[in-house]
C-alpha cells in the first residue's frame, strides 16, 4: 500500500493532545468573551473611540465605532485561520527535514505551537477590544507602557521553542 505524502511529507492523522484540548477551549472561551464584551458594550459607546495605540499604550488615533466591528471580526479569523492551518502540519515550513522517523515528533511541536498561537492571538486582541471599549467610556487610559514588551516576549518565545524542539527532534 503507498503511503499518502504532501511535497515528500508523510500525512498523519494525530489526534489533539489534552493540552491542545485546553488551548481550544481556551480560545473558544477568548472568542466568547469578545462577542459578550462587543454585544454588552456597543450601544453604550460613543459614536468616536480610539482605533489605535502607541508605543506607550496611549490612544493616538480616533475613528468610528465600527471600527470595534472589524477588530471582532479580525480576532474571529485568525482563529478559524489557525484552527485550519494547524490541521495541516505537513504543509509548515520547518527548520529541519521531515523524514518518517521524525514526522510525528515534528507536525505535535508545529501544531502546539500553532494552538498557543492562536490562543495568544484571540486573547490579545480581546484585551485590545476590551481597552478600547475602556478607554472610549474614560474607565481607562490606554493599554499600559508594558503591553508591548509583554506581547513580545509572549509571541517570540513559543516561536523559540519550536525552533529549539525542532532541533532535538531531529
């Protein structure tokens, strides 16, 4: 019987770990909170709120308030992007070759990665929402002088131990 490859990849079918379990849920819970924040909080904004944050984590730029509207929809594509992406790990571009012996190793770090990514990602930009809606309302000054720093240190390093598992799993 001929084995199913993708570019010389072997296809697996692995099943979701109960950590990648808990990130779904994690994120499904993220995506819930923004649509709750979003229906809660729409009628009670005003017609202007800030639609962007600087370095500093201070509002420097004002718009519409449907612009709340695309932050929503972009925080609910990236999940359903991610959540189809990470179904397809053969397809990742990875720092060592794909061979049998390593493959499985290899589509569970790339798919975990993947998963917190996503997770990450819908909670951020529900903190975002949230602070935007914040700061529209005068609850709030901005994101904080340490959003930034944090949001590096949170995407880069998963991205770094990917890399480094990669190796080890050679």
């Amino acid at each position: 019987m001929r084995k199913i490859t993708v570019a010389g990849r072997p296809v697996l079918s692995l099943p979701l770990t109960p950590v990648e379990i808990g990130l779904e849920v994690f994120a499904g819970i993220g995506i819930a909170c923004a649509w709750l924040a979003f229906a809660a909080y729409w009628p009670k904004l005003p017609a202007i709120i800030p639609t962007h944050f600087g370095v500093t984590g201070a509002p420097d730029a004002t718009g519409p308030k449907s612009e709340l509207i695309v932050l929503l929809l972009v925080n609910v594509g990236i999940y359903l992007m991610l959540s189809i992406v990470a179904r397809f790990p053969q397809i990742y571009n990875y720092p060592v070759p794909i061979t049998e012996s390593n493959a499985e190793k290899q589509y569970r770090n790339a798919r975990m990665v993947m998963n917190y990514l996503k997770a990450v990602c819908v909670w951020l930009l529900f903190y975002i929402e949230w602070q935007t809606i914040q700061v529209a309302l005068g609850k709030s000054a901005g994101m904080g002088a340490l959003m930034l720093p944090v949001v590096l240190i949170v995407m880069i390093l998963p991205l770094t131990v990917f890399v480094v598992r990669a190796y080890r799993y050679r």
